[in-house]
C-alpha cells in the first residue's frame, strides 16, 4: 500500500501499481474485501469526501471514482498534472 485513507468503519488503499482498493473493517476479526479499480500508472494518494475518492496516479494524473454502496466507479480520469508532486490536500 503506497496510501490510505480510514473513515467510519471503511479503509481506502491506494495500492500504487496495483490501483485502489476498498475494506471494510468494522468487524476487526472479520475484514471484509470489497471492490478494487486496477489503473494503468500508480496510484500514490488517496482522499475521500463523500462518495467520491480522488486519486493521484503517476501515469495518469488525477482520477476521480465513485466508491457508493461499497463498489467503484469511474467518475474522470484526466492527466492534469505535470509536477511529480501527487500530494492531495484534505478539502473541509
């Protein structure tokens, strides 16, 4: 895992060459896998507002996905950055 982001009961992997990945873990003794979005380049980080999960993917650049009802769907994906700085901010 290059990054992850916990918010009530579910954890959101962002699994560098691997893509992204969902748990839930509310039960410590029993996590759950749930979905998984495989991307081309590498997933680096990884924030949540919502339903919504933004990603900085090396290859890419930025990729946006819903993550409703426990599964992920491709909202954007779009190269939009150019510095090799994927750091995404917490919006409040």
């Amino acid at each position: 895992s290059h990054d992850m982001f916990v918010r009530d009961g579910f954890v959101y992997m962002a699994a560098y060459d691997n893509g992204m990945y969902l748990y839930d873990v509310h039960d410590s003794e029993n996590i759950i896998k749930g979905a998984e979005y495989e991307t081309a380049g590498s997933t680096n980080k990884i924030n949540v507002m919502g339903n919504i999960a933004y990603t900085g993917n090396y290859g890419i650049g930025l990729i946006i996905l819903n993550i409703e009802d426990f599964k992920i769907r491709l909202i954007l994906s779009r190269k939009v950055l150019t510095s090799t700085n994927w750091d995404l901010q917490e919006f409040t």
